[in-house]
C-alpha cells in the first residue's frame, strides 16, 4: 500500500461506490473523496485537488489553468470514456502523467443505443406518455431489423455497436476520419461520407469526441439531410449537434425521432425540447451500467501508476 501520497477522487459516481472505493483504498492510504454531489470546476476544482500528489477525474475540465496551480499533482488516473476534458498540450508543458484505458464503457453504451433505437421507432416514450395520461391508443411503430443504421465515429463504441446490431440485419453506414478495412470488410460494413450517410440513414448515431472539428457536425443543414422518417441518436458528446436546429426539425417533422444522452447544457433548460413527444432525454447514463462503472474505475485506479507524460512515446 502506498502510504505516502495523497489521491483526490473528483467523479462523483466513483465517491459513491463502495467496490471501487475499497479497491482504491487497499492500494492507497491517503484518499480523498468528493463527497459534495458537484461537478467541480475552475477554482472549486483547483481547491479540491490542492495538495494531493495524484487525481481519479472524469468530467472535469483539466486545462493549463488548473495544472498552472497544481505543482505537487504528478498522476492523473482518467475515469471515463473521451479525453476531450483534458488539455493534452497542458499535461506536457506541467510534466503531468495521465493513466486512461479507451473503451471500457462500451458495451454499456452500446447497448443504451440499442434501447433508444428500438424505443424510438417503437414510439415508446410517446406511448407511455398517452397510457400515464389515460388514453389507450395503439400507435403502430416499426422495427430495427432490416433498417439502415449510420454510425458516425467506428472507435470503441461504434465497433462494438456493429457487433451488437449483426442479428438485425441491418446494413450498416460508417464514417470516421480513419480507415478500417480489415474490420469492415469483417462485418459488411461500407464507409460513405458524412452527408452520403446523413441521407441513407434510417437510425443515424454519433460516436465521436467533441473538439473543435466536431462541435456543431450536425448543423441545420446536415440535419435537413436526413430523412423525415429517420432517428437520431446522440450517446456521445453534447456540442455535436445544434439543439435549436433539431428542436425545430422534430416540431416541423421534418425529422421522425431523436433520443439524447447527453446535451451542450448539462442539465439541459430547453423545456420545449424536452417536452417533445418524439424526443428522448436521458441524464448522461451512457456509462452508468454497474459493469461499467466498475470498469471505468479500475482502469482510473491502475491509470495512477502510470509513468508516461502524455506524448512521450509518440
């Protein structure tokens, strides 16, 4: 057990669960949890973090103002998918080591997808709805199999989401900026472009990082592409599609359905949207499955030990 330094564990979900914890614990003596129920931040983050030689983070930002005020930080442990919230250019400039593991929510994920699919063309959030309010209406849906589904980003996530849309038979779309023909000449998948699979698309999901290529993808225009039938599904990052547009594309019907995990806002305020009966709002589950959490902390837990400054191998 190491004895000497001190971790801050800033993810809340990791403070409250008792496994990870222990797990944490049995290894480190001195630890320190968030036990406010905050997201911290800026400054409140800065306090947090003061005095500790290593950190478990997940959703906080973690740029050159906050490791400009950490000099005793040596170690982040990154709890979580995406590396979106920490500055990379900042973690060399400060000497600061970074444990991460990609990938380790994905099923959980993967499968959330696969709910919202199928709950969206099945009308379920309407549906319940109507049944909550006292009318018995049938309203006929469709199903998954057979349609085309475009998954826009073929990392972790996506991979594991073709593989777990392979006993529906649905031809499946892909665009990423790499290339990955050995995987989908595997599963017949065919890489299009971005507008080609906006267009095709019966299900449309996102599973890219948010930066600054990324942020707004889905604008009014792209969105216009889809079809009025289609679905889209955002279990990735908020920032990647523009609320306000989709708002107005599920009003006017222009689009069928959309079901979000996460949203620019967190909590999202847009009342209208969420009020929408063809929208789906979830608060940021897409990791939330217990395997997952389970997962995602140890990973955090062994990124503490590491010893690279990010780049330094490149």
């Amino acid at each position: 057990m190491n004895t000497t330094d001190k971790v801050a564990v800033c993810s809340r979900s990791f403070s409250r669960n008792p496994a990870l914890r222990a797990e944490l614990l049995e290894r480190y003596e001195n630890v320190t949890f968030n036990e406010t129920g905050r997201q911290l931040d800026g400054d409140d983050l800065v306090d947090f973090l003061r005095g500790h030689d290593r950190a478990i983070t997940a959703l906080e930002r973690i740029d050159d103002y906050v490791l400009s005020r950490l000099p005793e930080l040596k170690a982040i442990g990154k709890y979580g998918v995406g590396l979106d919230m920490i500055n990379m250019s900042a973690m060399r400039v400060h000497g600061k080591r970074l444990g991460w593991t990609g990938g380790v929510n994905r099923r959980s994920v993967s499968e959330l997808v696969i709910a919202f699919a199928i709950s969206m063309l099945r009308h379920v959030p309407a549906v319940s709805r109507e049944v909550l309010s006292g009318t018995w209406h049938q309203l006929v849906g469709g199903e998954l199999s057979g349609r085309t589904v475009g998954i826009i980003g073929c990392g972790h996530v996506g991979k594991d989401l073709v593989q777990l849309l392979q006993p529906f038979g649905c031809p499946i779309l892909v665009n990423d900026i790499r290339d990955y023909p050995d995987f989908y000449e595997t599963h017949g998948i065919k890489p299009v472009a971005l507008e080609e699979l906006l267009a095709q698309s019966d299900v449309v999901t996102l599973h890219v990082p948010l930066d600054e290529s990324t942020r707004g993808m889905l604008d009014k225009r792209r969105l216009a592409l889809m079809k009025p039938t289609a679905i889209l599904i955002n279990a990735a990052r908020g920032g990647l599609v523009d609320e306000t547009a989709l708002k107005r594309a599920l009003m006017e019907k222009q689009l069928a359905a959309a079901a979000f995990d996460v949203f620019s806002d967190e909590p999202p305020q847009d009342a209208e949207l969420l009020n929408l009966p063809n929208f789906l709002a979830t608060p940021h589950i897409g990791g939330s499955a217990e395997e997952a959490i389970l997962a995602m902390g140890r990973a955090a837990i062994d990124g503490l030990d590491i010893n690279e400054i990010p780049g330094e191998a490149e």
